[in-house]
C-alpha cells in the first residue's frame, strides 16, 4: 500500500514538472500534431520515471523525503495489520483512511464517466443513421447518426451525432470537423487522459493536461477543415453560432469544445517553424533530474567499500574475535603456494629462452626514456599448476612506467613448466627483478645488441628468483 501511494505520489509530480515545461515551451506552438504526440509522450514519461530505480549514495532531497514517507506508510501499515500490537494500544488506521479517501475519489470520478457513457448510449438511441457519403467523400466506416432533437453536433470513436437542422444547414464543414477527430484517432487520446484523471485525480495538472489535449484536437481538427477548401472566415462565423450551449458528454469530442477565441487566434497565427521541435528536448535533462531525484539510498555504497577493502583488511577482519563463526566451513580452500619445491618451474626453453623472451618483447616506455628514467623493478608473481603467471605484484618500483611494462612482461610470458612436489604439479611463488638501463644514445638497453642482457638464477630459502638486467659497464 505505501509503495502504491508512493509511486502514485511520484507520477503526479513528474506529471506536473513536465506540463508546465510544456505549457512555458510549447502550447504557443502551432505544430498541433506534434503538440499532441508531446503531451501523449507526458503521459508516457509520468508513468514510467517512477518506475525507473536508481540506486545513490547520497539521496536527494526528494528522494530522502518520499523514502521516509514510503518507510513511514509501510510501518504505519504493517503496525496495523500486525497481530502483536499491544492491547489497548491503538493501531495505526490513518493509512487505511488515506488509502479510502483515495478509492473513493477514483470510484467518483470513475462512476462520472460511466453516468457520462450512459447518456450518451440514451442520446443514440433516439438517432437515426444515414449514408455519410452524401456530404463528404472518404468517409468509409463512420457511422453518422442524425438527432431530430437539437444537440450539440460531437463524435465518438467512429460514430457521428449531428441534429437535422446542423445537417441541413452546416452539414459539410461539421462533419469534415468531426471526421477529423475520428480519422486521428482523438477518443482513445481521451481515454488514456481520462484514465490518467482517474488515477491521479487529486493533481491539478491531470486536468489541465487533459484540457490542453482536447485544445489540440480542436486545433488539428479546425486544420483539417481548411485544408479540405472551406472559408476560414464562414467557418469561424460557425463557430461562433455553434458556440451556445451545454456539453453534457465529456468523453466525445465536440464542435464547440475548446475556447473559442483561442481557436481562431490559432488558425490566424503564423505556422511554426520545423526548428521549434526542438524545444520537446527540454524533456531528456527534465527526466534525468526526476530520476535523480528519486534515486534511491542502495547498499552500493557498503559494496564499493568492500571492492575498495585490501585482502589484508578482510583477512584482519576474518581472524577477528567473534567472527570465526561468520566464515562457511564448506567453503573451498585456496589452493597451497610453495616458496620451494621438489623441481622448480622452467621457462620454455630454459633460461636462454627466457633472455630472448625479455629481449624481443621489452618495450622501453617512450615517456621514461624522455625523462632518462632507469632502474630496478623486482616482481613477485606465483606460478600456478598449469604454468601460468597469476598474482603480479610489485615488491619494489622504479618508476610507475616502468613497474607496468614490467608487469606486461610477466603477464604476456607462455606457460612455464610448472613446479612439482612429491610428482604432482604444484603453485610456486616466483621472484623477478629486471633491471631497466639506457644507453649513452638514451635507447633501451634489453634491445640493444652492444650491451646484452645477462640473466642469473639462483634458489634460496626466499624462493626461486630470475634477474634479468642489461650488463653495462657501471655495473648497474
């Protein structure tokens, strides 16, 4: 219940935010078929931007506002509906108030529309139905319905209603009006407004986007009728005879619906420029900021910091006291790294190969070599079962360019031998330090053929370690 009052809360106020931007932007504008697909598109964007989640760190001020008053119907509601409230105690019933107050203004309005069909169903009941394609041409399928009584000419999905005398006297430029709203397709536009009223019936700016659209379709209607050739000047004068009276069906669309001053002030105004469509982009930054407003607080803070954690600080964590117990004993252990083993790990090749290795592929970083950056990396990396180098790590640096070329190194090389114990390949721990030296014409010394790379290798209690490094003359 509170997420349904929430979301509806939320759709009102991206309703509104995106009809006054309409109104300040683009009613003025004369492309009414744009204009319509726009406010449509309102109808759309209202309904789906709540639904959109996104998840923030540090909740907007709206949204850390309808969060606490969704939280606060969802506790009201579950304190009501919960069978350990404390006896005497009064539960919480405002929420079911509210909840009530709202079903029954929906069930107002809903049963208005309803009592506004069942009129309409009255009214045609007393018509009579006559061949449309006696007054205007490409009618096929429109139902024209003709009242001895005199009503206000309208249409319905694709039923005509017209009095006999508006017939005799008006009928063509009436039923092209009303032929245009049939041919467009304006009924189903009122219902989706009527039921966008329904649910939000408490929001001034369902009504009035409601009404904007129903301007519209008059627009695009009173358009259609002179382009078919009828005098913009008789058929103003139409209008204004046709302007008395009554509408009692508000879900037709009819003759005399809109303002009507407004609507021949728009069939006066000069025609709108492609350009001003443009303007409908407001709608992208508007959105994003209702998203953004009513991005939720997610645990996507708490998972970036234990991203961001060391493996240390979780190991530190683990081996706390009262923590033990935390960790899953079925889960499976990580496999054992030896600093020695029975045979040690070979390069393929041998070591020979591993000097050509280093050899052929070292590229000295172009930015150290401008700067006449040199010196020793020393890596430590573990060589798994299979060979290859996992776990890269830089014991100690020379410069930030030449540690990643190192790195390169290591984590281009093919799979080694792999190391085994008692017969079985085995995971061992591997040191390496490369020894980055320039020349006296600043080029690398691994490529260079006047100063080739020596290598060494040498086992220790510390465990295995290769070096590779240019042999100069200063012995660096």
């Amino acid at each position: 219940m509170g997420i349904f009052l929430v979301y509806i809360l939320k759709s009102a106020l991206c309703l509104a935010a995106f009809y006054l931007f309409y109104r300040l932007l683009l009613s003025r504008e004369t492309l009414h078929s744009f204009n319509r697909a726009a406010l449509l598109g309102v109808l759309a964007l209202s309904a789906v931007v709540p639904l959109i989640e996104v998840g923030t760190a540090q909740p907007s001020g709206v949204g850390q506002t309808l969060l606490s008053l969704e939280e606060w119907l969802a506790t009201a509601g579950a304190t009501t509906l919960s069978a350990g409230v404390p006896e005497g105690a009064a539960p919480a019933v405002w929420p079911v108030a509210l909840l009530a107050v709202y079903a029954l203004g929906v069930l107002f309005f809903l049963g208005r529309n309803v009592l506004s069909l069942v009129r309409l169903g009255q009214l045609l009941r007393g018509t009579r139905r006559e061949d449309i394609g006696r007054y205007v041409e490409d009618a096929d399928g429109v139902w024209l319905l003709v009242h001895e009584r005199a009503v206000a000419p309208f249409s319905w999905m694709r039923c005509i209603v017209i009095s006999r005398r508006d017939l005799e006297e008006d009928g063509r430029p009436i039923l092209l009006h009303e032929l245009a709203h049939i041919r467009r397709g304006h009924s189903w536009d009122i219902l989706l407004a009527d039921l966008c009223c329904f649910v939000q019936w408490f929001n001034p700016a369902a009504w009035l986007l409601k009404q904007e659209l129903q301007a519209v379709h008059e627009y695009e209607a009173d358009e259609a009728v002179l382009r078919a050739g009828v005098n913009a000047r008789e058929y103003q004068l139409l209008l204004i005879k046709k302007a008395v009276g009554t509408r009692l069906y508000s879900m037709a669309n009819s003759l005399n619906h809109s303002k009507l001053k407004k609507r021949i002030t728009m069939m006066q105004r000069r025609k709108s420029s492609v350009w001003a469509c443009a303007k409908y982009l407001y709608v992208l930054p508007l959105a994003a900021v209702a998203v953004a407003a009513f991005a939720r607080l997610e645990v996507s803070g708490v998972s970036n910091q234990l991203s961001g954690a060391k493996v240390t600080d979780l190991a530190a964590i683990v081996k706390a006291p009262g923590v033990e117990n935390a960790v899953p004993q079925d889960t499976v252990p990580a496999p054992v790294v030896y600093e020695i083993a029975d045979q040690r790990p070979e390069f393929p090749g041998g070591t020979a190969a591993l000097l050509q290795y280093v050899q052929d592929n070292m590229r000295y970083p172009q930015a150290a070599k401008a700067k006449g950056v040199q010196g020793r990396v020393i890596l430590q990396f573990v060589l798994d079962a299979t060979g290859k180098p996992t776990d890269i790590r830089i014991l100690r640096g020379a410069d930030p360019e030449l540690d990643a070329e190192a790195i390169r190194l290591v984590r281009e090389m093919p799979l080694w031998t792999p190391a085994r114990q008692d017969g079985k390949a085995v995971a061992v721990r591997y040191t390496m330090p490369i020894k980055f030296s320039l020349d006296e014409e600043g080029a690398k010394a691994s490529s260079s053929a006047k100063q080739p790379l020596a290598i060494s290798y040498s086992e220790s209690g510390n465990g295995t370690s290769v070096s590779v490094s240019s042999s100069t003359s200063d012995g660096r």
